[in-house]
C-alpha cells in the first residue's frame, strides 16, 4: 500500500473520530417521582371544618395537585370525593400550603401531577366538660424549631354552644407565621363547656396566650 493510500486512510479515521465525538451523550440520570414534604404544611392535618365536626362527617379527599419544579403546588382539585363538600373543600385548602420534592427525570426537575390521600376521621363528640384537647400543648413545628423561631401567641376564640372554638383570631403574633398557626390549631381541636344562662348555653370569647420556646 503506498504512502498516499495510507494518509488516505488515516485522514478518514480521523474524520470519522472527530464525527463521533461531535455528538451528544444522552446518559440517563436519576429519576423520582413527586412526594410530600413532611413537616412542611401550614398545619399538621387538615382543619375539620366545623359543620363537618357537627355532623360527624367523615371519608378520604384524594386531591390532585399540580407540583412545579421548584415543589410549589400551584392548582388543586378533587380526583375522588370524599363524599363531603366541606371536608373536600378543607383538603385542597390544606393541600395548597404544603411543599413537595418536584418530580426529576433524568436529573431535571420537571412539573407534574400528583395524587394525596386526606383522610378525615370520626371526629370525637362534643364533652360536657372542658377544656378538653388533644394534647396538653401546642406542637412546635419541625420547621420552626429548625429555623430557631421562638415567641409568645396570643389568642382570642368564640366558644361556640356546643363547645368549639368557631372562630379564632391572633390578638397578638408570635412574629412567626407557623407558630401561630400551630396554636390556632391547637385550640381548634379543644373543647369547652360552653357559658350558660338559665341553663341555656351561650356564646362567649376568650382568650389564651402560648410561649414557644426552646429548651438548652
């Protein structure tokens, strides 16, 4: 083979190396589905809306949410009815303040749709005693003790005749969004003997402040 063939060849090669390399490598990378963040809602669980409580209305929401790529839901909707309106609508309330791990596909985040279960249980009846709760105190959020958030909440809630807090105001912030939060929604799910006159119940306000602090 004379030299001419051989340079020949060996531009061709060299051609065809250069080709190959100009072309892009689509490796895969990791891919995961859409999820909720724990600890990341406004409130631990839905609030029961209290016509719903009244009722002992109860059933599972499976609300459809759209999850941006950054984990914001931005649109919530009822895949299959809880079989309530009230408790549906408390659901997608709920659900919209939550966080998510956006859906990653081949290592980009992407939107997608997802599909949470809100489960509402029996809710318990209305005591002729109270205060009665569900926990001696509020819950310190995960998220606020993380961030160090501290301070004092006070309340001010309308006890109902039948001895729910239907309505609960911040009379005075604790200067952290969760933190009130998590104290209105520890009176939401306390009960009280309700004021009487004449032996006929009545509705009253009252107030109740709760200090977040963190032990050393």
């Amino acid at each position: 083979m004379g030299k001419a063939m051989i340079w020949t060849f060996a531009r061709f090669a060299l051609a065809l190396a250069l080709a190959a390399s100009s072309f892009p490598c689509f490796a895969e990378g990791p891919s995961t589905e859409a999820s909720l963040q724990g600890d990341s809602c406004a409130l631990p669980h839905p609030r029961y809306p209290l016509d719903s409580r009244r009722n002992q209305e109860t059933g599972v929401a499976e609300v459809r949410v759209l999850v941006e790529s950054d984990g914001t839901p931005t649109k919530a909707e009822i895949g299959k009815s809880s079989g309530h309106e009230l408790l549906d609508a408390a659901a997608k309330d709920w659900i919209m303040t939550c966080r998510f791990n956006p859906k990653v596909e081949n290592a980009q985040a992407t939107s997608t749709w997802v599909t949470v279960s809100v489960h509402f249980g029996s809710p318990r009846p209305v005591p002729a005693g109270g205060p009665t709760c569900d926990s001696a105190y509020p819950e310190y959020p995960m998220e606020s003790r993380r961030h160090g958030e501290t301070g004092t909440v006070t309340l001010r809630y309308l006890i109902a005749k039948d001895g729910v807090a239907s309505r609960i105001l911040v009379a005075k912030s604790s200067g952290f969004q969760r933190l009130d939060a998590a104290a209105k929604e520890w009176i939401m799910n306390c009960y009280f003997k309700p004021a009487t006159e004449n032996g006929t119940p009545l509705e009253e306000w009252s107030s109740q402040s709760f200090t977040f602090a963190l032990k050393r």
